[in-house]
C-alpha cells in the first residue's frame, strides 16, 4: 500500500478490567471464514458528518486545538494515546498524549512563543520541545471540561502510554533523538505523569524502563510488572520487574519475551511460511536485557539475537482478567499477519510470573485475531475493552484514501464496526470512564477529544456461520 505522510504512526488504552473477555480455547481456522458480528447494528451516517455510530450512541467534542487552557496556554494538535482515571462519582480525569516533534513548535501549547517552566528538554536555541501531555477533568452531569492543563513538557512524540494501579499516567516516547541533533538531551524514555496533578511534573525520565521507540504500556496489578511495546517492523515485547512495586523511578529489570522452545523460530509476524495459527497457544520465557539505555538504537537487535520473538509494530496494549480470573494482555500489531493489516496478539502470564516458579508454569502467546482483508481490520493501533468485555481497537490507515474504523471484536474473536471516521485524520487514544458510561477517542489532528455515550451492554450477538 502507499503510505502518506500525514504522520509516522501512534495509541490509546485504559485501566478498566477486561473481566468480560472470556476466550473460547478452540482453534479457528481464519479470520476470513467468519460472518461479521452484527455489533450495536448499522451505523447511521452523522448529519454533522464526522462520526457514523450506531443507534442510541451520540459523541459531543469535549476539546480542541487551539482552546484556551487554564495554565493560560493552549490545548496542543496530535492527540494520541490517553488514559481515563476516577476523580468522583461524576468526574474523569484524561490524561492526554500529543505526538509532537520538534518541527512542530508551532502546534505546541505555547502560543506566544515563550516556552519556558518545568518539562524535560530544550531546542539548543532555546525553548521547550512542544512534546507532552495534557490533563483534563470531565463532568458527565454537564457533558463539559471542568479544567485542562498542560500536565508534561519538553518531550518528543508521545505516542501511547498506560494508566497504573497507582492513579499515573506512562507517556511513552516515540522517538530516540539524540543529544546534539537541535536538542539538549537524548530521547526515546517513559515519563510519569500523576493523573491528580495540578500543573506540570519535574519530566524525570524512567530509565529502568529502557531506551527505544516506545508505544504503549500496561501494569498487572497483581504484580506491578510493566509490559512495554515497541513501534518497529522488528520489534520486541518487554516487560519491566521493578525493584520496588509503584516506584518505577527505582530501577528493575528488563526483559523481552521469547519461546521455551529454543528450536522455535522467534517470529510471530506471519510474514513468511510456515506460519503460525491463530489460537495456537505457545509456552514462553523472558530473556534479561543488558545496556538498556541503548546508545546505538539496537536493544531490539540484540535482543532477538538471543532469542527474542519480533513483532510487527507493536502498538496498543491492554492489561485485565478473563472470565477465570487468569490475567491476560491483549497487544496490537499494526502491519501483523500474511496481509500486513494487522494482528490482536495474547499473552497470558504465568501464576508465577516474573519468579522463578514461572519456568515450570510459563505464560503463553497467541495470535487472537489476524486480519485478512481491509473490510475486517486495517492497521490497528490503539486498544481498549467496553463494558461488554470486547475489545475496541483504534484504525490508523496508511492508505491513499483514509476511511478509519473504531473495530469492536468479541470474546470468540468476531470483529464489527463500531465508528467510522469521516475525517482524513486516525483515531486514538480510545479509553472508558471508569463507571463504563462513556467511552473517550482523540482524533489526532486537528485534535479533537470526543465523548461518546449510548447503550453499551445493547450488543447483538454474532450471526452464525461463514461467509
């Protein structure tokens, strides 16, 4: 396909449980072979021509490019991956990523040009690079934005990220800049970021946590360890064993997943025969990492040449339980599967994870969901799970024409359309308030926050059998 270049690429995800996602263990033979679930029914078009959702859903655009916040600064363009946290019985809290490089100066927060005050890096000439995150509070009585503020600052393209069990925000760096290249200090870092803050963090980053083209993250809270994704055509999944539970800026370990059998070729993007099934269930292990800080950009490399499985774009990842109680992640895989449209892959921890025990009960990976054609699924990004327990994952096209979905797929692995997008922009950071009522996406530029509201739990079963 052709790529264009209205941006390099991005995620979303919340904290909510995915204790809804009970799996089917059979085995299916493809995508393909599947009827479309009929969802929440058809969409009808939007009169303001923007969003198609279907009957019983409405959104209302809660915040823009270029409003007026009130730290006195202006809200950002490119609105990526965002987290939602409970304030109150009526309130969320969004904390919002905006994938901003250094060129894009003028699309920062700073209006008037006076880019100074607490963030993590500065052009050589001067000034804050425009890279951060906002914070908003959002009253579901009023339907409005009580207060938004720039919450971190003098970062480079923060793509995706991941809410903690602790209340922060992880806004993760898409992007290793180096020191010397019209910048002050090299890039490529977590940061976190308290979802409660009333102005902007010290911008610390999280060196534990690894140098390299970050995506997303998320926490098992059973355990505190983070998962880590990585947006490359080779990249890795990473997991981060703190040295002490919630305090990430205290170092631990990394790590980057691999098979138990040695013998097994360490790829799960499906580009190439033989190729793996979906719902092939494959005991793993986790391999210690050296020289995180990854000076030459090659953590990746140097970790597949110890056996580290590759991935394909390495996108949005969610953490929760399934219907046994077992925890699971759930991680996207853009240019994934034999048509590079995408992969939903499953990693299911083991009862020991991160101790010793785990190498006699290891996790195991899986391919949940391999798209085959671009009706089904085309590029997944960002991901997060409704009420229902589906997953909804986030469209970011690379096509000439642009048409993006908001994708739901059921605990059997059937996918529908749940939005479709008239703009020429992706959708992002899609994530729900903590009581499950309103379901929040970012479109990335202009940016624009929506909330969506409507009858979650209306979902129509599947219809049975193949097309």
């Amino acid at each position: 396909m052709t790529r264009i270049d209205r941006r390099d690429f991005g995620i979303g995800l919340t904290s909510l449980a995915f204790s809804g996602l009970a799996l089917s263990g059979c085995a299916i033979s493809g995508p393909a072979e599947r009827a479309p679930a009929a969802g929440y029914g058809p969409l009808r078009p939007d009169p303001a021509g923007l969003l198609d959702l279907p009957r019983g859903f409405s959104y209302r655009v809660i915040s823009q490019m270029g409003e007026h916040m009130d730290d006195g600064l202006r809200v950002p363009d490119r609105a990526d991956g965002m987290g939602a946290f409970r304030l109150d019985e009526h309130r969320t809290i969004l904390v919002r990523n905006h994938e901003l490089k250094p060129e894009h100066r003028d699309a920062g927060a700073f209006a008037s040009g006076d880019a100074s005050g607490p963030g993590f890096d500065s052009f050589s000439s001067g000034g804050l690079l425009p890279g951060g995150t906002t914070t908003l509070v959002y009253d579901q009585r009023t339907g409005s934005v009580e207060r938004q503020h720039l919450s971190l600052a003098g970062t480079i393209r923060n793509c995706a990220g991941g809410t903690t069990p602790w209340g922060s925000w992880l806004s993760c760096e898409e992007d290793v800049t180096t020191a010397g290249a019209g910048v002050t200090k090299d890039h490529g870092w977590v940061f976190e970021v308290p979802a409660r803050g009333m102005g902007r963090v010290g911008a610390v980053p999280l060196k534990g946590l690894g140098r390299f083209n970050h995506e997303a993250a998320a926490v098992d809270p059973r355990t505190g360890i983070v998962y880590l994704t990585e947006d490359r055509d080779d990249s890795l999944l990473y997991r981060f064993l703190p040295a002490e539970r919630g305090r990430l800026h205290r170092g631990g370990r990394l790590q980057a997943l691999a098979f138990q059998d040695r013998e097994r070729s360490a790829d799960m993007r499906n580009w190439s025969a033989p190729y793996l099934a979906s719902r092939q269930a494959l005991a793993t292990r986790w391999i210690d990492l050296d020289g995180t800080d990854s000076a030459a950009d090659d953590l990746r490399q140097r970790g597949h040449a110890k056996g580290a499985i590759l991935f394909a774009r390495g996108e949005g990842i969610h953490y929760g339980r399934g219907a046994d109680g077992r925890g699971e992640l759930y991680f996207c895989c853009t240019s994934g599967g034999r048509a590079r449209l995408s992969q939903i892959m499953r990693y299911r921890p083991s009862a020991s994870e991160g101790r010793l025990g785990e190498r006699d009960e290891p996790g195991e990976v899986e391919i949940f969901v391999e798209s085959t054609n671009e009706a089904m699924l085309n590029f997944g990004d960002n991901i997060t799970v409704a009420p229902t327990g589906h997953l909804i994952v986030c469209e970011d096209q690379y096509t000439e024409l642009v048409d993006n979905h908001l994708r739901g797929i059921t605990p059997a692995g059937e996918v529908y359309a749940f939005a479709r997008l008239h703009d020429q922009t992706e959708l992002a950071g899609a994530c729900f308030s903590p009581s499950g009522s309103t379901m929040f996406v970012n479109l990335y530029s202009p940016a624009r926050t929506l909330a969506i509201e409507g009858p979650w739990r209306a979902f129509q079963a599947p219809r049975a059998g193949f097309s």
